[in-house]
C-alpha cells in the first residue's frame, strides 16, 4: 500500500519552487504531475484541461504514454475524467475499470493501472479541468491524500486562470475560461452596453497560497473569524434591523454559518496542508460552490449566496481589503455584474465610466432600476447564471432592448453590436437635433413633453434631452439612497439645485411616496403588511405622520423661495385626503410668513389618479386641484389587479388595450370639462407606441425618463393627431374589441411614423 512520502506541505513547498523558476509552461506542468506522482507515491499522475468546446484535453502526465499529451481527448460527461468534471466531484475508486463510466483510451497505455483519484480543478466553483492519479495496486486512497490532491489542483487552476497554459492551447483552441457565454434574461432598461465587467463583489483574487507557518495562519483564522462574528453580532444588535424581516433573517444565518464547526474544521484542514488562511477559504468556498451549483432548490441557493457573503467577508477581514480599494480603477467603460444591488451602491460608481448593469435578481421597479433608468444606462435583469460564469475585466455585451448578455463575445457578435451601437448614435443624432424644436404634430397640436426625475444626477439630462420641465421629481429617492433620514435642510437643498437647474422650466414635486414596495431600510413599518401595495403608504403614511410631511413641505416652500412651486400627492384614494395635505400646507405657509420667510410666488396643488376609486370622484377631484397626473404604473396595477413587480403578471395585460384606454380617456375628458390641467408620468408615457396612444385619447402633457424625450418627440412631429384621434375614438366605441397595438402599427407604417 502506498503512502505520501513526505507529505502535502513538503509537496506545495515543492510546487511554489516550481512557480518561482523560469520554466516554459509545459515544462512547468511536466514537473508538477511528476512531482505529485512522487509525493504521492502514484504511478500515474495526469491533467486534463477543460477547453472552449467542452473537451477535456490531456496536458500532462507522469506515467501515461507522454505522446498522448494533448492529444487524448474526453467529452464533459465522458469517462471518469469527463465525470469528475461534469460533476464537480471527487471519484476515488480501488477499481476504475469496473467502473460504469469508465473509458478506455488507448493512447495512453492505462490499462494496467486499477486505482484511480480524480478531483476537479476549480476556481469560483467554475470546473477548470481534472487532476488525477492512478496505481496498479488495488486500494482506496485516504481522506488526507484526497484534501492534498484538491489543494494542489487550486495552485493549477490559479496557473490555468492567470492565463499561464494559454499558449500551449493549439492554434484556434481556447481554454474553457475564455469561453463566450451568452445569458438570456429580462429586458429592465433599454439601450446598448459595450464595456468590461466590474464585478460588483469581486471575488477576492488570493495570489498568496502556499503558508511558511501553519501555527501562524491558524492564529489569523481564528481572529479573523473572531472580528467576522463580532461584527456580524454587531450588526444584529443595531436598532435599524427590526426583529423580524428578511434583512435580520439573513443576519441570523450569516451568525449561523459563522459558528459553523463543519466550515471551520474544513478551513482549519486546509491549513495544515500547507495553505494561507486565505486561500483555504477560497479553497473551502470553491468546492462547496461546485458541489451546490447544480440545486436547483431555490432555498438551497439563497444560502449558497449567503456562504459566498460571509466567505468575502472573511476573506475581506484577511486580507485587509475594503470594497472602496477595489473600486478605485474601474475600466472606463464598466458594466457592473451583480446579483443584486441597492441603488445607493449603484450611485457609488463613477457615472461617466458606467455603460450598463446586469442583474442576476431584480426586478424592473426595483430601486436600482428606477435609478440606474433615471441615469439613462441600460439594465438586464434575471440574468441567471452570469455572476459565476464572469470574471473582472471580461469584456462583455448587454443588450437592454432584448435582456441579453454576452459574456467574452466572438467577433462576429461583437461586431453586430458595434453596429447597433453605431445606428443608435445615428438616432441620438437625429435626437438631439430635435432637442430644441418645439413638440408640435404634423396638423399643428403642441405637446408639452416633460421628465421623471428624482436624483442629482437627472439634472443634466433636463438640459441633454430638451424636456419642458420635470413632471414628476420623486423625493423619495433622496430618502431611499440614504443611510438615516435626509435632514431638513438636505431635503431643502436637493429642492433648491433642481429648482435653480431647471432655470424657469416647471417642476412638480411629489410628496413622499414611501410605502409598499419603496422601503427605507431605516424607517420599518412594525407591523408586516399581506399586501403592502395596498398598505400603509404614500399620502396615507404621511397624514398620519404629519411631522414628517411637514417638514418635507417646508422645505419645498423655503426652496422655492420667489419662484413658482408644484407639489403633488401620491396614491390619493379620497378627495378628502387632498383637503387634510392642504390643510398642513397652509400651515407651514402661515408658519413661514409669520417668520418673514420668502415665499413661492405662486403655490399649486396636485393630485396623482392612481387608486381607481377616484374615478367615480372625478368632478370633485378637479374642484379639489389646481392639476391631476395619472400615475399609469399603478394605476394599471390596481385596475388590472395586476402587481406590477410580478413577472408573472405584470406584463399579462396591455396597458394599451381597449379597457384601460377607455378608463385613461375618461379621466382626460373629466379633466378638460373643469378645466383642469392633466398629465400622465407613468411608464406608458416613454415609449413612442404607447406615447401614441396616449395623443389619440386626449393627453397633451406627459412625463417620461429623459431618455425617451427624444423618441417620442420624432414621433409627435410625423402624427397627424387629428387623424389618429379619429382613429381611436371609433376603435374603443367599437363593441367588438380591436387590437389597438397592431391599429397603431399598422397607421404608424402607413403615415412613415417612427415608433
Ligand atoms: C406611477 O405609479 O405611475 C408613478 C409614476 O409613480 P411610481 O412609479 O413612482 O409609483
Ligand atoms: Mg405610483
């Protein structure tokens, strides 16, 4: 029966003397496998490398026919070798030949050898290729020749991914890890991303993985464990994490993983192999991601991200990185990957370097999104599979028209792309061209086109896109990207920047809308709501904590200080409510003049429709106003009983079919019989199809994402408006419904309008 010889340290010890000479790589690899085989007392001791096209090629051997080098060749799937790396598991077999998969290659002579240890070469729980060693005698090898063999392939797969191997690929062969992926996933904001990935948590790259003293790395185990705890403690006992909820559960595992005797022990073996304390997490997390990477158990996954945390964590804690290092030289034309993000970490990167985001989770009315829309960069989302599957610095496509990603393209893609990205610099062109002429239809109907906005950010883009003014500036975003409440006189001086960029341009602020899925990590509702679309939110949270309105309110009236002041109300379901938010405006007016504060010229109150209950409210809703702007996002929601985060539902019914036109109509016609100004901010108002919909019904001021400014602008000034109202009117009076989205096509195609 074999043993080691001198055992796994001396064996690394051997290794990193192998990385330090000035070898050629296969003359390196040549001496490693001979090494192992030595060390392990193994007659045989082989690589496989996994290249592009799913073979596994044989790179070099000690033992087998040398001529087989490169090559003997196996499918993923195929052999044992093929097995062990489909899998991501270890085979130890005493007789490999009796094995089921087992297959025989003649080229290599090993038919005369009966045990067999393969185990996956693994970086970030991607398979990179298969080490393996064989003997004739029959036997089982140990626990610890196994733990050794794994820890050797982690110094390959560093080798294999520090781009060490590449040249020994044949000419037109590349090796798994450049291999081009694309994913499929959801379409969340439009646009065209060409740029390198920036891993939004970089795996921490451990370069440093053999230990001179194992006492040592075992002492920084321990503390950095110890500090992980604490601060895991530390974070459990803040007061912003409620008791209960998502966030504290997670905690709660974190805590539990933590404390995890099986992780340690596995770190701790790690080790006494002979590896840094770093590289034995990365060893330890690597594995366990290989092994669970093919549970499709959705629970099982969420705690494998978990894991993956605390392992950055820790390694974060060894190394001592923070992620501000990491984030100091971005490429400057980055694409964030990420699994999920907030929208405040999103504001942390550098606008001018970002070209996109992609989003393993998420979802399209998700915080991030709503900024990463307002920032006008292209967004997919549910984009499964892509954080494993990346690297930083890969070049990468995102196409967020259609949701796609490709990861480390070919050229032929690459090159579509850069076409597409060329046509739509074309259009922008056209665009901007369009950016200071009036919205006036073709039959001489003015459109007044304004922006959503929420952010600093936005600003420019008032200018950039030629909107008339900002229909619906969010303030909850201030409030959603910040750590504590935005104090007064914060709140005060994001009013007054936006107030001075908009240079005499109109600006409608809306009151908070905070509530259902708007969360603020430090405000938590105590009680959890079944269905907090229709909970405790918007308007309804505000009057009942008028101090918070309050001050929001005065510090829109202070901003606006001379100057004309909008403010709207969110989610009004009563007419009664708008009287109540008066009520405290008038107030804080009189509060201000007494004060001999200046005051805004001129104050006008608005109401958003988006409970259906206000349509049979409409009269005294315009008698209650000084402005009405339909909030189609959840407007449509409500009408339908559709939730609008739901990708199951969300898109199941047409905002622009004959039911919710004819309710959007109605409230337009009730609007102009009192004379009431009318607006729409939803999402329906930026695309150029729906933005017709809208001009045939009636509406004549909408507000959209800057970006869209420009599309449905080239689409205003090609529409005869008379002609489609027309059109319209005799399509939702028909009794037999008509598909108003082809109806729209079809004209646009006739009458050369772009869409
Ligand atoms: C809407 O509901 O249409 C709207 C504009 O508000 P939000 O998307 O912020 O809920
Ligand atoms: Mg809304």
């Amino acid at each position: 029966m074999s043993d080691f010889a001198v055992g796994p340290r001396v064996l690394l010890k051997r290794l990193r003397e192998f990385m330090a000479e000035p070898l050629e790589p296969q003359d390196r690899l040549d001496h490693i496998v001979r090494e192992i085989a030595r060390n392990m007392v193994a007659e045989v001791c082989s690589l496989y490398v996994l290249r592009a096209d799913g073979v596994l090629e044989l790179y070099a051997t000690e033992g087998l026919n040398p001529g087989a080098v490169h090559t003997a060749q196996l499918r993923l799937g195929q052999g044992l070798v093929g097995t062990i790396a489909s899998s991501a598991r270890a085979l130890n077999l005493a007789d490999a030949q009796r094995h089921p998969a087992f297959t025989y290659l003649p080229e290599t002579g090993e038919e005369i050898y009966n045990s067999f240890l393969g185990v996956p070469v693994l970086r970030a729980g991607r398979t990179l290729g298969v080490l393996v060693v064989q003997n004739r005698t029959q036997r089982i090898y140990r626990e610890d020749e196994l733990e050794a063999l794994e820890t050797t392939a982690m110094v390959l797969a560093e080798m294999i991914a520090s781009g060490n191997l590449a040249n020994l690929a044949r000419p037109g062969i590349e090796l798994d890890l450049r291999r081009p992926a694309s994913f499929e996933g959801a379409c969340f904001s439009e646009g065209v991303g060409l740029g390198h990935v920036v891993l939004h948590e970089p795996r921490i790259v451990v370069t440093n993985l053999f230990a001179e003293d194992t006492a040592a790395e075992i002492r920084r185990l321990e503390t950095a464990l110890g500090s992980l705890r604490l601060s895991i403690d530390d974070m459990l006992s803040r007061s912003e994490v409620a008791s209960e909820g998502e966030h504290r559960a997670v905690l709660e595992a974190y805590r539990m993983f933590a404390h995890d005797r099986g992780w340690v022990r596995r770190l701790e073996e790690a080790i006494h192999n002979g590896l840094t304390a770093e590289a034995a997490v990365e060893k330890v997390q690597s594995d366990m991601r290989a092994r669970m990477m093919h549970v499709s158990d959705p629970y099982i996954r969420e705690r494998l991200n978990d894991f993956d945390d605390l392992a950055n964590r820790l390694l974060r804690q060894l190394m001592g990185r923070s992620p501000e290092d990491a984030a100091a030289d971005h490429p400057r034309d980055a694409i964030i990957v990420a699994r999920s993000m907030g929208a405040a970490e999103l504001l942390d990167y550098p606008r001018e370097k970002l070209r996109g985001l992609v989003l393993e989770d998420g979802a399209v009315t998700s915080h991030v999104v709503i900024v990463a829309r307002a920032m006008g960069i292209p967004v997919a989302g549910q984009v499964k599979g892509v954080v494993s599957m990346a690297e930083n610095g890969d070049p990468i496509i995102l196409d967020g028209d259609e949701g796609t990603v490709h990861l480390r393209p070919q050229a032929e893609i690459e090159a579509a792309y850069a076409e597409k990205v060329r046509f739509r610099a074309r259009r922008q062109e056209l665009y901007r061209s369009l950016r200071d002429q009036p919205a006036v239809s073709k039959d001489g109907v003015r459109f007044e086109l304004l922006m959503n906005g929420g952010l600093l950010v936005d600003l420019p883009q008032l200018e950039d896109s030629g909107a008339a003014g900002i229909g619906l500036f969010r303030t909850e975003l201030q409030f959603m990207v910040a750590a504590t409440f935005p104090r007064a006189e914060e709140q005060e001086r994001l009013y007054r920047q936006v107030i001075e960029a908009a240079r005499g341009k109109p600006v409608t602020f809306r009151s908070l809308d905070i509530g259902g899925d708007k969360v603020l990590p430090y405000f938590s509702n105590a009680t959890v709501e079944e269905n907090p679309a229709l909970g405790w939110r918007a308007i309804r949270l505000t009057l009942d904590r008028p101090g918070l309105f309050r001050t929001q309110i005065r510090a829109m009236l202070k901003a606006a200080g001379g100057k004309a002041l909008k403010i709207m109300l969110p989610m009004v379901t009563d007419v009664e409510e708008i009287r109540a938010a008066r009520e405290l405006i008038n107030r804080e007016v009189r509060h201000l003049s007494k004060f001999a504060h200046l005051l805004p010229t001129s104050l006008k109150l608005g109401a958003m429709v988006e409970v259906p209950a206000l349509l049979w409210q409409l009269p005294e809703l315009m008698r209650a106003v000084d402005f009405i702007s339909v909030g189609s996002n959840d407007l449509f929601q409500f009408v339908m009983a559709a939730d609008r985060g739901n990708a199951l539902v969300a898109e199941r019914f047409d905002p622009i079919s004959v039911p919710f036109l004819r309710v959007l109509r109605q409230i337009v016609q009730a609007a102009e019989a009192g004379h009431t100004p009318v607006t729409l901010c939803g999402e329906l108002a930026g695309r150029p199809v729906t933005a017709m919909a809208l001009c045939g019904i009636g509406f004549r001021s909408i507000s959209m994402a800057p970006a869209a400014i420009g599309p449905v602008k080239a689409m205003i000034t090609e529409l005869d408006v008379d002609k489609l109202s027309r059109v319209m009117d005799d399509a939702l009076a028909q009794p037999n419904r008509t598909d108003i989205r082809s109806l729209l096509g079809a004209f646009a195609e006739t009458h050369t309008i772009p869409l």
